[in-house]
C-alpha cells in the first residue's frame, strides 16, 4: 500500500452558494484494525491499552523515541456506550486478540453485540488538513461520497 500526497482545490455546493475549500489529503501507510471495546468492559483493557500508548516496561528504547513518532497512526476514542481503538494491525494482534480471545470465550456465545471486536478487514486512514469549514463537517463531506462507493 502506498502513500500519497494530494493537494488541490475541492468545491462542494452548498444551500447558500459554492463554498471553495483548499485541502490537503495524505494517506498514512500500513494496515489498520479497528478494535471495538464496550464500555462497561473497558477496565478490563486497560493494560493493552496503557502498553500501547507508553511502551512495554522492559522495551527501554520506547521511551526514547518521542510519543508522536512512536506509531504511523493511533486513535483511542471513549464514547459513553464504546471505547474505539484504531492501530496498525499488528499492534493490535499483539496487544489486544490474545486477552479479546480469552475475554469473548468466557462471555461465551449467548450475545455477541456485547462481545469485544477486532475488524477482520483493514482500514485505510486518511488525513485531511485544510482551511475552511468545521474539521469534522470537512471530514464527513469529503469521505462519504467514498464511504458510498465502498471504499
């Protein structure tokens, strides 16, 4: 999967006229999971979540390494019903499917909504920098026309 970098002017109709917004989109390289965490199981993950963010306490070197540069990408989100996790693939083979497998097994199989999820398909992240209008409304009214086409 490769980078790109592209620039450019983004015109997007509006009710009151056509509103020109200048943006700048990267795609970040790598292989995403998306990991689902309902929040009344959120204690129970902490340690992952604490080891991903600060490093394993025997992996010196991490400490090192400034916190911005130690992931290609990592967002941790807590909502008042999920705690959302997206990080390369890998970290989240290591981090969080060995205590996910042993959590969901003991919940069993009677309602899996409620059960701990990592994606089986990767993610593609994209960031967006630009000018202009709200942040979020930005992100929203660039990817949904890709969200619809299924990418």
């Amino acid at each position: 999967m490769a980078a790109f970098v592209g620039t450019g002017d983004l015109l997007i109709d509006r009710d009151l006229g056509t509103l020109r917004l200048t943006c700048q989109i990267t795609s970040k390289e790598g292989r995403f999971a998306l990991i689902h965490i309902p929040l009344q199981y959120y204690s129970f993950f902490l340690q992952p979540i604490q080891r991903l963010l600060f490093g394993e306490d025997h992996d010196e070197d991490a400490f090192k390494i400034p916190w911005p540069y130690r992931h290609n990408f990592l967002n941790v989100s807590i909502t008042p019903i999920e705690c959302s996790i997206v990080c390369s693939r890998a970290l989240a083979q290591r981090f969080f499917q060995p205590l996910t497998d042993r959590f969901n097994a003991l919940l069993g199989s009677t309602n899996q909504i409620d059960h701990v999820q990592i994606s089986l398909e990767d993610f593609e992240v994209i960031q967006v920098d630009g000018q202009g209008l709200d942040a979020g409304q930005r992100v929203l009214e660039l990817t949904s026309p890709l969200a619809m086409a299924g990418m």
